[in-house]
C-alpha cells in the first residue's frame, strides 16, 4: 500500500472537527486494508509504530530530524525556518517541495517502508546510532512527496496532530468491521456508502437514506442479539436499543484495548469479529494490562453513596502503583505507565517470590518506602528515586527499602479474575500470601456499612502516615483502565491537580538556557486543553530529586519533547505530569479549557503518570462546581 493512501485519511481526518466525520473517513479505510497490512496502518494511525503493551518509544528530538531534513534537502537552515512555519514537518513538507522541483524522478513510498525505517529508529543504540537515524529518516523524506514529507516528521517527532486517539479508533473499528445499526447509519443515495449518521454523505455531500444491507438481522431487544455472524445490518425498534447494541460493540473493544494494549491485535479480532472470543480467552501473566482507576469522594457518606453498602476501606498507602506478574519462574514489576521496572527492584522480586505461593498471577499493589528502624512510611520522593534509578539498584535497596502492599488480584493459575466481585478476589489474595510485616502485607481493611466505623478508620489511616482511606465496593468487578465508582479515595488533603506540560519559555538572567515557565494542560477525551501557567513551587538546581524538582532537571527531561519554537517560547509533547496546587480555580476566556488556576504551584512531578492520565476537564469542572458551594 502507498503511503499516500494513509496520508490521505491523515488529512480527511485532521480537515474536519466532527468526530463522526472522522469516524467515517477512518472506518471507510481501515474497512478496505487488507489483512497483512492492518497491524501496520493501525499504528500509523494513531502515530506510532509500537502498540502500547511493548513500550517501546520511537524517540528521536526535533535537532535529529532537522539534521534529516538537511540531509534529504540539502538545505542547511533547517531551524530557522522551523521558527518562521512553528511546525517541523511544515518545514519538511515545505524544503521537499522546492527540493523536488529540482529533482524529477523518485520513488513512491510505501507504508511498509515507513513503517520499517521508524521502527529501526528505537532500536538503534550506541555509538554511531544518532547518525545512522538520521540517515533512515532522510531516506525516507528524499522520497517523499511534500504531504508525505510532513506527516512522517510528525510520527517520528511524536506530533502527528490528527487525533486519531484511542477512542476514536476504536469507533472506528466497529464501524469498519460491525454490523451497522438502524438509527445510527445511513446510506448515501448517490454513492451508496453507508456510514454514521449525519446530514448530508461524508463523502461526496450527497442525500442520505435509511441504511442498506443485505444480511439483516431484525431485534426488539437488546438481549436477543446473540450472534452476529456475518450479518451487515442490524435492524432495532428504536433509537435506545440502537445505542444499547452500539455500546456492546464498543464495550468489547474498548475491553480488550484496555486488557491487551495491543491496537493490532484488536483490529484483527474485530475484522475477524472474534473480539469476545479473545476476552475469554483471559489474562496473561507477563503482559501488563491497564489499572482500574479510582473517583475521588468529599465525604464517608459520598463513598457510601457511590460504592454501596457495606464496603470495604482501606488504608491509601502513599507509594508508587505497581502491577505484579508471575509466569513460571518469571516474575515482572510493571508501573501504572505500564513501564517494566523490575531491574529496579530487585528486592521486591526477591520477597513476592519467597511470600506469593503460586506461579501464576497478576497482582495489584503499591509499593511504598519503609523506615525499618522508626517501623514509619518514608516520603514518596524516596521512591522516585528508586524507579528513575538504573545502576547501582542493588545499594538502593539498602538505603529505601520499600514494603509491598497488595491489595488486588486479577489473574491465578491461569484463571481470570477480573470479572469476579471484589471481596472474592481479596480472598483468593489473602489465601496465597505470607504476610511479613517488614516487607509484604495485605493493604489494611474494615468491612463495614456504618459511617461512624469508617471515620474511625480514616482517623487511624491518617494517625498511622497514610493518604487517606480507599472505599470500595465488595460486589464490583475489576475494571481495567477505567475511572468507574467501583472505588473511591478520601483524602484531606486540598484538591491537587495533575496537569501536563504542553509548553514552557526560555528564561531569562540566572535562567537563561533553562525552561522556566511551563504552560499546563487537563485533558478532554482526546485534546490537551491549556489551563495556565506555572513558575513557583521549583528549585533552580538540584543534585538529586529529593530535593525537589529543578529548573535545570525539568529543562534536560523536556528538551527531546520539544516539537516547535517560535522566539522564547516552545511547545511541547505532552509527557511530563506536575501534580499543582493553586488558591482557586477560576473561569477564564484565556485558556481553551475554559478555566485558569489562581497561583499555582509545583507539589511534585509526577514520574509515575503519562500524559493520558493527567485530569480530565470534568474534573477541573467539578472542582469548579464544588469550589462555587
Ligand atoms: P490517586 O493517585 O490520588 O488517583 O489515588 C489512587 C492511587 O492510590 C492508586 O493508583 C494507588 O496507587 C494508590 N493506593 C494506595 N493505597 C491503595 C489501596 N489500598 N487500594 C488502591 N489503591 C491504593
């Protein structure tokens, strides 16, 4: 396939702002890719070429592709005519294209070859390595069409601005592989394309009518859609049970995205409709599946409120997420970004092995830092410190030993637990773990259905150094990936939000050459939206990260993240995660979420979140609503 084609949906998507429009376009060509090709163009898609559960990144800095333009071109002022278009592969598209008027002949690029010539790119390493990189990417953009040009600097660069987010493919996946549903689809009269809804055809503007098929099932009920077969057109009696039918479809996906993180592995269960089938085919120990996130509750009577009665509280211990793997001999210590830590720690490795007594699982836990001689928790900090650590982990784990606290499980002995009620799974937990108070425990818990009780059990949780207490619902099911109420946290503490950096400034006098004001973001669905500014609450340098966050560190962890320049200021690739406090949360026309931050400060970095999990906008709005009573 050429890589025209892909650039084309790039465009269509990207040329609209109607999410059913772009659902169309992108189900109207993932519909037709042949079953070789999918895994590729599935990943080029969202601009990536490694499904999440690899964690690989393709990292490569703005200076390297600025090298592989001039290399390509010919040109030798990449940069400053980066800082006139703003945008990277603007420029690219721009040098190729005065470039190719020179140059008559070149070849027509593949996705295949694309795809190739990035992957190569996080796999090179060493000496050497910055300029065989350059050489691939340069290969790639002297054959390039200008267009082409633009979007491969913008995968490589990790800015491909075209939105095709998580949630929008997998929209896409059921409308390029599903029955379509009465209701939600229509059919153009004149190019006879069926596609979601709207006013007029996606495609050639024509009239739309009810939806065509030729393999039709009829329902009047949700429930007696039972096998979907190789049916094209699902008839329902009304709009409810045509939205009912559509959320199953993309229930499943959504599932399996969350359990495998593995886009290409989705996309080929759905073409084949055999997502469900994958589901059941359960957990696999080894690959990291997403974490079950939990709301946060103002009050014992709202936890109540939210998660039933009687629930289950728990101590919220204030460490670092950790999700535990064992196959075999095999154990693996994964974070909440899915990043495999294990080499880390070694001494957590060393204590699940002796005190777990199984060889297939999948444990939930926080792992937190542990004053041996004062029997204390020591600060979060400490911990950082021991994930971001690569050498010498073994001293570490002498100077912050950490205590395990588990506190879920979702996978035994090659049975999936995640669909089972909670209270069940922590007796399953409890029955293969050899509590040793020093180094592993079950996280602290009161069953209980009266307020009283679990204020007292607040009081003890904050009297003993925790966070705060966790409530949970004892009949919920696992959910990964998901915010759902089968949780909540209460903590005193003020709201903090936790805000991604989608821009900063160079500073000036004793900041000259570091970043010093940082523009932060919330997230809506899947946009970062500005929030404000923040400069307070960070150290100019640091020798280690107990001291706080510096200037100077900030700068060196955000300079390969930049993606444009334009005089002082810079953008971007939102990665980095500040957890701020502020006095008020104010509305404001300044900012595209709507809202700005009144005196923000830093209260930590959040090393332990990417940019998909900072706040969600309705977050920050019902701060605002709570803020307001
Ligand atoms: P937050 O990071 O503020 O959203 O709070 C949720 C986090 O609390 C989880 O992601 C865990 O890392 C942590 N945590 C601490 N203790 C518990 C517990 N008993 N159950 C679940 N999560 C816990």
């Amino acid at each position: 396939m050429r890589y025209s084609s892909l650039v084309d949906v790039y465009e269509k998507v990207e040329g609209t702002p109607k999410r059913l429009e772009k659902i169309a376009h992108l189900a109207r060509f993932i519909e037709e890719i042949p079953a070789d090709e999918l895994d590729k163009v599935v990943l080029l898609l969202q601009g990536t070429v490694f499904p999440t559960a690899e964690e690989k990144k393709i990292g490569v800095a703005a200076k390297l592709l600025s090298k592989a333009i001039a290399l390509a071109t010919g040109y030798k002022e990449i940069e400053d005519h980066w800082r006139t278009t703003g945008d990277l592969g603007k420029t690219a598209a721009e040098l190729v294209k005065t470039k190719k008027q020179q140059t008559l002949f070149a070849q027509r690029i593949t996705v295949a070859k694309v795809f190739a010539n990035i992957k190569k790119l996080a796999e090179l390493e060493g000496e050497g390595a910055v300029d065989v990189k350059a050489q691939y990417i340069a290969e790639l953009l002297t054959s390039a069409e200008p267009k082409e040009a633009q979007y491969i600097v913008r995968t490589v660069l990790g800015d491909m601005r075209v939105g095709a987010g998580e949630g929008l493919m997998r929209d896409a996946l059921v409308w390029a592989y599903y029955p379509k549903i009465s209701y939600l689809a229509s059919t153009c009269t004149r190019c006879n394309a069926t596609q979601p809804k709207t006013n007029a055809c996606v495609f050639c503007r024509g009239v739309v009518a009810q939806p065509q098929g030729k393999r039709i099932i009829n329902i009047t009920t949700q429930q007696e859609l039972t096998d979907i077969a190789d049916a094209d057109l699902i008839i329902t009696p009304n709009e409810h049970i045509a939205r009912e039918v559509y959320n199953t479809f993309t229930q499943d996906i959504q599932e399996a995205l969350d359990i495998f993180n593995d886009l290409p592995l989705v996309a080929r269960r759905a073409k084949m409709r055999s997502v469900r089938k994958l589901l059941d085919t359960g957990l696999i120990p080894g690959k990291p599946l997403k974490l079950m996130l939990f709301q946060k509750a103002q009050s014992i009577k709202e936890a109540f409120s939210i998660v039933g009665k009687p629930a289950a509280c728990e101590f919220k211990y204030d460490g670092f997420r950790l999700q535990i793997h064992r196959n075999g001999d095999c154990i693996k210590l994964f974070t909440r970004k899915l990043d495999d830590v294990t080499p880390q720690f070694p001494d957590v490795v060393e204590v699940i092995g002796k005190c777990v007594s199984s060889h297939d699982y999948i444990l939930d836990a926080e792992i937190v830092g542990f004053d041996t001689s004062q029997q204390h928790f020591a600060p979060f900090q400490d911990i950082s410190q021991r994930i971001q650590r690569k050498y010498d982990v073994h001293l570490m784990s002498k100077d912050v030993p950490v205590l395990v606290i588990l506190f879920d499980i979702l996978e035994l002995n090659g049975r999936t637990l995640i669909r089972l009620p909670f209270a069940e799974r922590r007796q399953l937990l409890s029955s293969i773990v050899k509590i040793e108070d020093a180094a592993i425990r079950l996280a602290h818990q009161l069953v209980t259905d009266k307020e009283d009780d679990a204020a007292e059990f607040y009081n003890l949780a904050l009297g003993r150094g925790t966070e705060g207490i966790m409530v949970k619902s004892l009949t919920a099911p696992y959910q990964p990936g998901a915010r759902v109420g089968y949780g909540v946290k209460i903590k005193p503490t003020m709201d903090t939000l936790d805000l991604v950096i989608v821009g900063a400034e160079w500073g000036e006098g004793k900041r000259v050459n570091m970043l010093s004001s940082f523009t932060v973001a919330c997230r809506d669905v899947d946009k970062y939206l500005e929030l404000g500014k923040v400069g307070t609450g960070f150290k100019e340098i640091t020798k280690n990260i107990t001291e706080g966050v510096s200037f100077a560190a900030l700068t060196e962890q955000l300079k390969p993240l930049i993606i444009r320049e334009k005089g002082r200021r810079v953008a971007i690739n939102p990665a980095v995660v500040l957890e701020l406090a502020y006095e008020e949360i104010q509305r404001s026309p300044s900012y595209a979420s709507g809202f700005a931050l009144r005196f923000p400060r830093l209260v930590r970095l959040r090393t332990d979140k990417n940019a998909e999990d900072c706040s969600p906008l309705s977050y920050v709005q019902k701060l605002f609503d709570e803020q307001k009573r």
